[in-house]
C-alpha cells in the first residue's frame, strides 16, 4: 500500500513530539516535513531526544511546507483560526490539535476564549476529534478537531450514563491535571521549586473545557446540563484523572450503569471499563496509562448518599491528544482504527 504523506505544523511542542514518536511507527505513513521556527534547519531529535536515531528530519520553517495529504497543526490556542485559510491549501485533510475549531459556535467560543474567533465561517467545517462518537462523520470528513483533554476523557466517562438517562443533569467534575497539559513553555507554576510536590487547586470554577462536555452531551438530553470543573495541578509529568460526581436517576442500579457502558463501549478498541473487586488497580489509574491512546473508565455507586461516582484516566498527550488525532487520521484513510497506536503501556513505571 502507497504510504501517505504527512506534515506537522508546530512540531517542537509535546503534542508535536507525541505526533512524531507515534507516526514514525505508522505502517500507512510517511512524515515529510515537520516545521518549527524556533528549532528550524535543527533535526527533530533535538527538540524530541527519544526519536535520536530513528530520523533525520530536520525542523523547517512553516513558509516552506508544500503539498501533503494530511496536515496535522499542533500550535498554541488562538493560532490556527488566523492561519486555516491558507492552511486549506496544504492539504486536503487537516487535523487541528488545538481549541480553536472544537466549538462549532462563535459566540460560545468568545464566551470561553475570551477573543473573537476569526474565521467563524469555517467553524462548522471542522467535525469534533473523539473517534467514539463520530466515527461516520470523521470517516467521511476532511476536517478534525480534536477534544480537549480534560474534555475527551470527562466526555467518554459521561456518554453512556446521559444517552441512556441514567443519571440527573448535576454533574460535578474534579479533574488533576499533570505538568504537561500545561504546554513546552515554562512559566512561574511549572518552575520546579514551585512545582514539585504540589497539589495545587488552580481553577476551581470556570474551565473552559465545560463548553466541549457541554457541546457535545446536549444532543442527548432534553434537560440543560449543569457542568462544574475544578481543575487541580499535581506533581505528575502526564496524565488527567477525573472523578465525576453525578446523582443516579430513580430507581437505577449498578446493573443499569454496567450495561449502558458495555452496549456503548464493547467493541471499542481504546475504551476499557475498570472495575475490580480488590487489588491496587481496581480503579482507573493514570500511571500506567503513559504513553497509551486507552481511556479507562470506572464507578461506584453510593447506596447512603445517593451518588454515583464515575473515574476516568487518559494520558493527556496521547488519548487526549496525538493518539486521538492519529485516531482519527486512521479512520479518514480507511486504515484499521488501531494502527501505530498498540502500544500498551509500562508496569511498573
């Protein structure tokens, strides 16, 4: 089978090195240009020292990528929407890794941006990244967002439990959150003194993450959802672990909750449901989930409250970022969902 070519725009980043590490192992793929104008005419490996030996790319400067089948832009939040116009003509598929074409409305993005969105007319262009719920559309689409982290992982967590209506529209959302989701630029929090050891509340209210869960659980209730994030920074390099607190509906037991994960999540090759009776890993852990493209899910039902507790673990680099867009990029190319994203993960680690 002819390979496909592959580009990167803004490579150096950690969503970049994600990109480049996986895709090198891509049987279908050939990656022809990644581009970064601070580490330009440098080889990758200087930005990205565990692919040392495995290419001799070499960084280049955006204004000399060419023509390519797919287009995978990893830049900061607020870049790409000034650049999508011409992006259009690099390649006739693109996937964007950052916010701004996940919300398919102007005026919400401003809400939660906080700037106005600059090519509003090609919002609706982009179909939402996460592969469990838009597989038909992603397969016939030229254009993908990809979710947020804390988003992809809170949203598969809470699909079933709302498409099913097994649970009320309160749903409180306790999200820790690792260095990395924080990007390559330093800044005073991610100084190692300040760091390290922390478990630190930094936005308890207002994560603009909630606009993606909200987006995207609406079509399947009548009821206006009520979603509350608060985001807390731990001492970890990668990783998010969200606990849900929701309120089961009358008369719902565990039987129901177990039944609506595994009628929407069976056959899903990156979905695992993790609930044991005992042992150290009864519950989803983000630890051993590094480097994997898995969300693992778990609950528990509290009889004396009346809560249902729901625990989800992605790796925020890959399921929440360069695996869910090489996710979708297999599924645009009619490739089997999970090539070049087998990797299961380190124990101990």
């Amino acid at each position: 089978m002819k390979k496909i070519s592959v580009a990167i725009l803004g490579g150096s980043g950690y969503a970049g090195g994600e990109l480049i590490r996986i895709l090198l192992n891509h049987p279908n793929v050939s990656l022809d240009a990644v581009t970064s104008r601070t580490f330009q005419g440098k080889f990758v490996h200087s930005a990205h020292p565990n692919v040392r030996g495995r290419t001799n790319l070499q960084f280049i400067d955006p204004r000399k990528l060419t023509r390519y089948d797919i287009l995978f832009v990893a830049l900061p939040n607020g870049v790409s929407m000034h650049m999508m116009h011409e992006l259009k003509k690099k390649a006739p598929k693109i996937i964007d890794l950052g916010a701004d074409f996940r919300l398919n409305d102007a005026q919400t993005f401003t809400d939660w941006y906080h700037t106005p969105h600059t090519a509003p007319q090609l919002m609706k262009d982009f179909i939402y990244g996460i592969t469990e719920l838009h597989r038909s559309e992603i397969t016939k689409s030229h254009y993908v967002a990809c979710g947020g982290c804390e988003a992809t992982v809170s949203i598969l967590s809470l699909y079933p439990l709302i498409k099913h209506k097994l649970i009320e529209k309160n749903i409180i959302i306790d999200a820790k959150m690792s260095s990395s989701q924080a990007g390559l630029i330093p800044t005073l929090s991610s100084h190692h003194p300040e760091r390290s050891g922390v478990v630190r509340s930094y936005m308890p209210t207002g994560h603009r993450h909630t606009a993606e869960i909200v987006a995207e659980m609406s079509p399947y209730t009548t009821e206006k959802l009520d979603v509350a994030i608060s985001a807390t920074s731990l001492d970890m390099v990668r990783g998010i672990l969200v606990t849900i607190h929701t309120t089961p509906r009358s008369g719902v037991s565990e039987k129901d909750i177990w039944r609506a994960y595994r009628n929407e999540y069976a056959n899903e090759p990156f979905v695992r449901i993790v609930k044991e009776r005992s042992g150290l890993y009864r519950y989803p852990e983000p630890k051993i989930l590094a480097g994997t493209n898995f969300c693992d899910i778990g609950f528990e039902m509290d009889s004396r409250s009346n809560r249902l507790v729901v625990i989800g673990a992605i790796d925020n680099l890959v399921k929440g970022t360069a695996g869910q867009a090489i996710q979708d990029m297999n599924c645009m190319f009619g490739f089997a969902e999970t090539k070049g994203l087998e990797f299961l993960g380190l124990h101990p680690i």
